[in-house]
C-alpha cells in the first residue's frame, strides 16, 4: 500500500498517465489501497472535485454513464493535469521517495 495520501497519489498516478478517467483513477486507488465499496467511491470522486477546485486537474472529456460504470444516466469525467498539478506532482513524487 502506497505511503501518500489518497489525494497526492492521485496526482501521482494522472502524472503516470496522460488522461484518465474517474473510474480509473478509482479501481487504482481501490486495487492500491485495498478499498471498496460506494462511500470509498464517492469519497475518491469528492477529492476529484477538490483536486479540480485546487487547480492541479482539468476535465478534458464528459459522457453519459450509459454503459453502468457508476451508475446510469450518471457523468463521467476524463482528467488531466494542469501545469500546477505537473508541478504539485514532482512534489508528490519526492514525497513518495
């Protein structure tokens, strides 16, 4: 299990990667600290939003949840890193050494 917190090892993993999507970004985090169920969903969704609010991601793409991922009729978003979050994640990354 990874020593960061949840929300700097999602700018961590966006930094690994070009764009993701929520859900991603979710069964990483799931996979990687062993969680489950819909509160950690949510939860990991909220700091989505906060990481967005803080300016270190952007949504680069939305659709609808056609095929169930979260929910029907629900809005998935794809991220990436603003140049802020570029910067926050070399932070991150010593971080984590």
């Amino acid at each position: 299990m990874s020593k960061l917190p949840i929300k700097a090892r999602l700018v961590q993993i966006l930094s690994e990667n070009d764009r993701m999507w929520d859900y991603e970004l979710i069964n990483s985090i799931y996979a990687e600290y062993k969680l489950s169920g819909k509160e950690w969903k949510w939860t990991i969704r909220f700091y989505l939003s906060e990481l967005i609010s803080a300016g270190l991601f952007q949504v680069t793409e939305i659709r609808s949840d056609d095929e169930g991922i979260f929910r029907n009729d629900k809005v998935l978003h794809q991220y990436t890193l603003t140049a802020q979050g570029s910067s926050r994640a070399k932070d991150v990354d010593k971080m984590g050494a």
